[in-house]
C-alpha cells in the first residue's frame, strides 16, 4: 500500500460569518482558490500532476454551488484538465476530503490530489440549502418525536454529563486565550494565507477575543431556550450561550496530499503522514457524540493508544463536545485544542476539518511531537477522526 502524506496544509485567516465581517465581500470560490493558489506556490508542485481536488462545503446553494470545488480551482489559475468535485459530510466535509484524498493514494488511484473546504456563512447562510423543504420528512416514521437542532443536542449532552455553565464558560474562555496567545507569538503565522480585500491583506483571525474571561461569558443568556424547548426537554439546565458557542465564520483551507512515491520523486518537503482515520454514524438525536466512537475506532486501527497521542484537536462546534469526549477518553485535557479551537478560531463549516489539520501539523511541528489527531462531530449523527503522524 502507498502512503499518503502531507506535503502542505493551509487556511485563510477567520472572518465573522455576518454582513460586514472581513471576509463578507469575498466571494467563496475566490476564498477557495485563495488557498488553492497558495498550495501550489508554496510548494512548488506543477497544478497539472494533480489527479482531483476534493472540496468540502455544507451550504451548496447560492455561490456555493454548481461544485464550488472545480469553480475555485479554475479561479486559481489550475489547468482545465484539472477535475474537482465537492462533497457533504456536514460539519467534517473536508475531514472526509482528507479522507478521500488519502485512500485515493494509498489505492494507487491517486499520487497527487488535494483535499479542501471553504464556507461563506455571512454569503450562504447556514441551512440556505434547504429553504422551502422538509429534508428530513421521510425521517417521521422512523423518529416519531422528530430530531433537533445541534444546540439543544449541546443542551443535552451538557445535562447527560453534568457539565455546569461554569466549566463550559471557563473551556471557552480557556480556548479565546490560548488561540490569542498563538497568534500573538506567531504560531499561526505558518499556515495562514493572507487574502486580498481592496489593496489590503487579511491576516489575522477576526473571531478570537484576547481578553475573554469566563466572568463576561457568564452574562451571556442561552441562546436555544425557548417555552416549547423547556416543555420538551425539561432535563435541560439551558447552558449553551453565543460564547460557549462557535461563531458563525468565513473561511477556506486546503491539504496537498501526495504519495510517499510521487513526493520523493518531485524532491517535496513532507510534514505528516495519515497513519489511520475512521468515520462513524452516532444517534441523530443527540448529533454530537459520534467523535467517541470515531476516535476509539482510529486508535485501534493505528495500533495506539490514547496516552500516545501528543495533541488533539476536537472541534470546539460547542463547549460540551470537546469535554464530554475528554470524559468518555480520559484524554490529557492539557493536550486538547492546545492552540485553542473553534469557539475562538471560528467554524466555517465545510472547511473547518482541513482548518484543524493546519492546526495540528503546525503544533506537532512547533513542539516535536510525534502523533496527533482530529475528530469533529456532524450533523444528522456523525463523526470522522483522523491520526497524523509527523515526519
């Protein structure tokens, strides 16, 4: 089998997901092809030896569809001979793109292919895709009660596992300060890519707040109580607030994923190789704990253990995700999100999987270490992990 490694991973700074945010005015395939473009002049990789790009986005509607993957790689100057498609997998759809891109390799299909995401949520706004349809109908028969939405499945993990509004706020106010500190000494500087708005640069992450305390988060009221909500779930304590919360984002990033082969061949600098990855289905209702599973599931098939992993980034989508799963693992919690995670860094939905990559490969790098991993959790009940060993 051929190994798929690493060869670059990149992201574009963060933008508030709203009218006004920085990236507000960027169109999302000019934020894709603004990482695109990156790759291939970081690394020096001809755009014509690459066999696919596969593209993560959530909200393929507006701007974003028509395959926003083969849009960008065009916009960014590759060959037309160039295919591309974009694929859904919720809240991890350019973690399966990473997926995707390496079984690609290692079966031989592929020696050079690249695994990307972008989402534009002040542009595309959150479920735009489904205005004026019952997606889940055909669901009723199945799930009489019906599902809910992601935070009150945050609401009730919170409830299931004891994690008081204290904690939750102190794991949020703990993720703003090592995000800022990162940025402060330059720890993301090597994998953000600056984009272009009106004769500037934009490089800074809009979303992280240096300053935030778990005292200003605590006056912050729950965002998903409602009078119907409190009837239906009265185990609820109503917990999850806009800043145990990650903020809606814009944003794009991508992976140049590459045989071990091809990459000494063309003479590449490689980072990380993917050691395992999993994806599993969890309960819809609850929507958020499939990363348990996903993550016992990569352990085994790499032949590891949770002590031997040096680093973790478990999508901060709310609070209680990252510290329910650090129960059920007994995971070191100093090693989780330790450059901080999406409560600070933001969540731009189909590019967050490649945005925790860059991540983790530059943390690894920055410190020595040797394996780390990624899980996120998904809508409608999923999750995906992915173990990294670095080179």
């Amino acid at each position: 089998m051929n190994a798929a490694v690493i060869v670059d991973v990149v992201r574009t700074p963060s933008g508030k997901g709203k009218p006004g945010g920085a990236l507000s005015e960027t169109h999302p395939a000019t934020l894709l092809a603004t990482v695109l473009a990156a790759l291939v002049e970081r690394t020096g990789v001809d755009p014509a030896l690459v066999d696919d790009v596969i593209a993560g986005c959530v909200s393929q509607s507006g701007e974003q569809a028509l395959n926003v993957g083969r849009t960008a790689l065009l916009a960014a100057g590759f060959p037309e001979s160039v295919p591309a498609t974009t694929i859904d997998r919720q809240c991890g759809s350019s973690q399966q793109a990473v997926h995707f891109a390496a079984q690609g390799v290692m079966a031989g299909a592929y020696d050079v292919a690249i695994a990307c995401g972008v989402e534009s949520m002040s542009r595309v706004p959150m479920f735009s895709n489904a205005q004026g349809a019952e997606p889940q109908a055909p669901l009723a028969a199945r799930y009489p009660k019906g599902l809910v939405q992601q935070g009150i499945s945050a609401e009730l993990i919170a409830a299931r596992w004891g994690l008081e509004r204290g904690e939750l706020d102190e794991f949020s106010a703990r993720s703003h300060e090592l995000a800022a500190a990162t940025a402060a000494a330059g720890g993301f500087d090597g994998e953000l890519v600056p984009v272009a708005l009106d004769g500037r640069a934009f490089t800074v992450d809009e979303t992280v707040r240096a300053g935030t305390t778990a005292e200003g988060l605590a006056a912050l009221r729950p965002a998903f109580r409602t009078d119907e909500a409190a009837a239906r779930f009265p185990e609820a304590a109503w917990r999850i607030t806009p800043g145990n919360s990650s903020p809606l984002t814009d944003g794009a990033s991508a992976a140049l994923i590459v045989s071990e082969r091809k990459a000494r061949e063309l003479g590449l600098r490689m980072r990380a190789r993917v050691r395992a990855f999993s994806v599993v289905g969890s309960d819809p209702f609850l929507m958020l704990t499939g990363v348990v599973p996903a993550t016992e599931r990569a352990l085994a098939r790499a032949g590891l253990g949770i002590g031997e992993i040096d680093a973790f980034e478990v999508n901060e989508a709310f609070a209680p995700v990252p510290l329910m799963w650090q129960r059920e693992t007994g995971a070191d919690l100093a090693r989780v999100n330790p450059r901080g995670g999406a409560i600070a860094l933001g969540h731009p939905l189909g590019a967050s999987g490649t945005r925790l990559l860059a991540t983790l490969v530059g943390h690894l790098e920055a410190t020595g270490a040797r394996y780390g991993l990624q899980t996120m959790c998904e809508g409608g009940g999923m999750a995906n992990a992915t173990i990294v060993e670095r080179i």
